[in-house]
DNA sequence: CTGCCACAGTAAAACGTTTATCTGATGGCG
DNA sequence: CGCCATCAGATAAACGTTTTACTGTGGCAG
C-alpha cells in the first residue's frame, strides 16, 4: 500500500516522469493527448504530488506562515480567517499557529513554521519583545508584523491600527456624556497597542481634567471577570468603563451580570473591538471597531509585494479604528439628576 | 544568502553530515564533545531542519492536518484550538485549513492538506456527503470524523455529540416551563446533527402534542438575523425558540434585539453552544453545552491510537451535551396569566 | 600476538519532485 | 536534397535529509 508517486503514474501512461510533470505544471509543452492521458490515469490511481518532495526541489512553494496568539480570541480568528482566504485566491497555502501568549511557546511554534521554509510569514507577537529568530529571519524572509509591535524602527512591514486615536475617541465620547468616574479594564497595560489605547484615553481625560483608573484583566475572560469584580468591590464602581480588547469587553460585561449592575443605567461601557454577540443585545454595545477585513488586506498586500521582491523602505501602516456609537453609553445618573 | 543547510554545519563543525544529523536524532551514538560542538555551531549559523527534506526521507512525519468548515464560528475554533494544544504535547504540529462550508473548496483544501502526507487526519465535512479524497484515503490514513457524519457505518473513527438527546433536553426544558409556540433557528435543516437535535425535540414536543414550527437561518449571522426577523414578522412570534447552533443563537438574539423583543419576558430561548458571551448578559442563557475539550480530547486519542497502528474496529464516540439552565427560559405570558 | 567486538565517525544511497540538457523525429525553406 | 528550427519526449542531476553499510581505531580476552 505505499503512496502512489510521479512514478506509477508515469509508468501506467506510458509516459517519464518528467513528462508526468509538465503534464501538470504545464511549462513544457505536451501534446494534449498526453496530458489528457496523464491526467485520467493520476485521477484513477489517486495520485496526490508529495509537496515536500517538491519545495524540496524548487526551494520555494507558495505557503506562508501565520502566527497568532489564539484562536479562541475572535479578534485573531477573524484575522486569519480573512488572511486564509485572500492567500487562497492567490494560490498560497496557510500555515497557522498559536503561540497561546507564551513567549517560549511562540520560539517553538516559530521554529516549527520556520522548517516548512515558507515564502513569507505574518505574525502577531505576544509580548513586545520580538523573538530571537523572528529578528534573525527579518534580514532574509519576506515578514509582516501586526498588531502587538513594541518598537519603532523595524525592517519589516507593519499594520497597526491607530489605536491612541481610538482610545483618545473612546474617552472623548465618554467625557462628552459627562462621566468624570472612568475605570480603563486593560488586557496587559504594558502591552504596546494597549498602553497606547491607554495614552490616548489619559490624554483626552486630561484637557477634562479627569484621571482615569485602570485595572488589569489578563487575557483569559473568567480570570478577567473575577478581577472586575474584586475591583468594582474594592473599589466602588465609576460611571463609566472603558474596555481596551474585546475579552475585557466580556470580562467585564460578565462582572456586572454576576453583581447585577445595569448597562448602561447604573455604569456606561465602551467595548472594544465589534461582533455579532456585542449588537445581539437590548442594548447594543459602543464599541471601537478595529478594522480587521482591512489590517488582513493590508497585511497580505504588503507580503505579496515582498514575496514579489519589492525592495522599498519597510512600511508602518496605520489603520483608523473607529468608534461604532449605539446603545451603551449614556449620561451618569448625577448628571441626569441635574438636567 | 543561501539557506543555511546540514551541510554548512557539518563542515563549520568540522564532521559529516550525517554525524549532524546522528547528533541532533541521538539515534546513534555521537561523543559528547561532538554534540557539543555541533549543536553551538547550529545554533551560532541559525540552522534549521529542512522539514520538507526531513520527511522526503523517511516517509513519515508528525503532523496532522485538521479540516473545519470555519474559524470564525467560536464552536470550531475552540475545536481546533483544543486539538492544536493537544497535538504539540505529543510533539506533532497542525495544518489547519478551513472549508467555508463549500464543498468545492473542502476537496480542494484537502488535497492541499493531503499533499503534505499527514500522518492522520481530523476532519469536520462540510456536508453529510463525504468528499471523494477523504473516502478513499481512509482505506490508508488514520483519520477521525467530528461532529458533522452523515453517514452510519464509517471505516473510520467518529466522535459526535448526542444530538438527540439534546434536542430531546432541551425542548423537554420548554414544555415543562409551559410552552406550546416553539421555534426551532435551525441553520440547515438537512445537516445530519442539525436534523438529529430536530428530531429529538419533535418527539419531545409529540408526547406533549405540541407541534414545533421550524426556521433555516444558514450559517451567517446577519443573514440568519434578517431571517429571523422576517419570520417573525410573517408568522408573529413563538413564547419560545429553541436555537440549534451558536450561530443561530446570536441570529435570533440579534433579530430580538432588533425588533425590541425582549427575552425572556415575551420570548424564552434555548441556546446551543456555551460560549462567554452567553453569560455577560443581565440574563444569562440557557443553552446546551457542547463539551467541546471532551470532542478535542476524544478525536485526538483515536487519531493517536490509530497512528500508533491501532487495527480496532472503528469507534463511534458518542458524548453527553448537557443543558445549561440559566435564565432564558420562564414561562409563557398565558400560563403567568393562569398561575 | 591475534582475533573480535565496541565505538565513533564517514560515505553514499535513497526519498519524489523539477528542470537543464539531450535525443529523435518532423517539417519548412533555400 | 540538405540543413536548421521546432517539437515531444526522455535522461539524469539536484534539492536536504536520514539511514544503511562501511572504515578505522582501541581495548580486551584468549
């Protein structure tokens, strides 16, 4: 029973094996007898070409690498999901992997992508170091980088979204519906994109002279929740929450839930990120958009073009996260009172 | 700028290639000095195994590939996230690839998934027909079939879920709680576990001599959404709808949310899948909880078995989607009325 | 001292492709 | 009719690794 090859279906077409390969890939001409022969007799054996026999040979193959923190996070699903589907329509192979917010894990997860030799690599690193073999293959490999980018001056492509505009929107809108109380539920706040959410928000507060609290949540939503809630019991809780990701968007909603607290009549929620579950309510959730279809867009651009050759200066492209103003962010209770 | 080979690293050490790689295997005997040397030196060029030659050589390596309609349902990429967790501790990778709920594209990603001759395969048809590639490599492959099986006698390991027991749960829940209007938010009635939870509820509602009314709102959320709304309008609303997928779940919710129908006051509702978002809300969902660990965990230990050379007759795991009762479900405003 | 075995390491073949180079055959054209 | 270009197809080398079979070199028992 062993796997057919080029070999069977050469022989039973009467054929070399070469000619089995021109057949397929079509850059030598064959008579259309032949390949039509060849074609029926690998569909009759059910022959599948063995792509490690030919990256092997060719050195290159059209897969690229995705490396994303999680799955189970919708924020990277959607992402590779789109990202799939556009290296699909032009022919590329994905090869996903996690690195579960774990720095050794993402090294290995790496290395494992890295011996498949792909033709590019796009990755979401999970602190703000970049890992030492990720930095190495920067000189060689076509890579883009999104998201959670630490630093300033790369030599590889980046797609971050603009996220001290959104944070410093989510606070203005805030501020415009008269919360002076504003808790920050942050993921990680020493996470780049995250601290700059946060710049933009304190910055904003500032002009009001307001000083926003923060509580971190971690990146796992019961976890997240429980923090909320000691949180909101030690502290009391302020008028008006503003998430920094779509899981502390959840952790925190889950909080009020478990205390009974109303949204957006006892505390007001900026969510970020939006999905189905967030307008799926009575009251639909504010929430900062992140332009996923557009970063995956961008990002795939950019690496075709270098997988291309493209030789152009490293780019820094920043998307606009906007905020999507529906239902959960009203007047605080004190101010109702005074109007 | 050449890649970095074995090569490279058996002359920079000073030994052969196949000292190299009998360093690296440990399959024989190396001095210690040597092993030394060689792997400062690997690590000094950057080397990295070439996988595509490694496993040209010997036939065999530790990858599986895992096929799932989409990443984007939380359902399945909690799946894959699972498996994929599960899989790196036994030391094999991924390759994830995604149908989109297309047959054509299912073949087509398979034979990608193929080409790269995994040592076993997990896979989630995207129809009750099985596709051509996968029925004929299961005379050969070590695969596992999730969730979607359309068929009965499989030569091949199976894990789904008591989708009738479900069901049968589930609508037992409505019709104790006193309703007699239920709506079934199917996403394709046709699809095997779709039409076993189906079943299960009708022989519920039979010996109650209730007759569930039946609604397709597919696999999109917004499509789903509008769907639910227009047979709402068309047919007035059920006192309950018993959801038959996560998708469906937030289908219905979104449409309610919409048309300013409040759940569970003037709609109960039965979710299916058990995701986080489901319980940050004022109240909570009932739903049946799919034990998506215990289908990653199942499905993995028959593929393991299998690869390890396993000759059994094929499994069919059946697992137990218990009910989640929260606060989605009271009863109907006629029987408050009663009461 | 001789034969034998264990040990450390090497040479070379093999895996299934692709592709550069080669071979005949056919036909066009001067 | 001879020559060259064109074409379909074949041969064989190469890709980077693993693994089998081999070569020396010591050590040790007889």
């Amino acid at each position: 029973m062993a796997a057919i090859t080029i070999r069977d279906v050469a022989a039973e077409a009467g054929v070399s094996i070469a000619t089995v390969s021109n057949a397929f890939s079509g850059r030598k001409a064959v008579s259309p007898e032949v390949v039509r022969r060849v074609e029926e007799v690998a569909r009759a054996l059910g022959y599948q070409k063995n792509i490690a026999a030919s990256q092997l040979r060719t050195g290159r193959v059209k897969v690229v690498g995705v490396l994303v923190p999680s799955l189970v996070d919708t924020f990277f699903a959607s992402l590779v999901s789109d990202l799939e589907e556009l290296a699909e329509a032009d022919g590329y192979q994905v090869l996903v992997a996690t690195s579960g917010d774990n720095a050794e894990r993402e090294a290995a997860q790496l290395d494992a992508l890295l011996g498949w030799k792909p033709s590019g690599l796009i990755a979401v690193p999970c602190t703000n170091a970049i890992p030492d073999t990720l930095r190495r293959e920067m000189a060689t490999l076509p890579i883009v980088l999104v998201d959670r980018i630490g630093e300033e001056d790369l030599p590889v492509d980046t797609v971050v979204v603009d996220n001290h505009a959104a944070g410093h929107e989510a606070a203005q809108h805030a501020l415009e519906m008269g919360h002076r109380e504003i808790l920050i539920a942050a993921s990680v706040a020493g996470l780049r994109p995250i601290a700059e959410r946060i710049r933009g928000i304190t910055e904003a507060c500032l002009s009001a002279t307001v000083t926003p609290r923060i509580v971190e949540l971690g990146t796992d939503v019961e976890e997240g929740a429980a923090r909320m809630a000691a949180c909101l019991a030690r502290d009391g809780h302020p008028t008006a929450v503003i998430a920094m990701t779509n899981v502390t968007t959840l952790a925190a909603l889950t909080a009020f839930a478990q205390v009974g607290i109303d949204v957006p009549a006892e505390v007001s929620l900026v969510g970020f990120d939006d999905y189905a579950w967030m307008t799926a309510r009575r009251v639909p959730l504010s929430a900062v958009r992140q332009p996923i279809a557009d970063i995956a867009q961008s990002a795939w651009s950019c690496l075709r073009a270098r997988i291309a050759g493209s030789g152009d200066q490293p780019a820094r492209l920043v998307l606009d996260a906007p905020l999507q103003c529906r239902s959960s962010v009203c007047a605080p209770r004190a101010v109702q009172g005074a109007a």
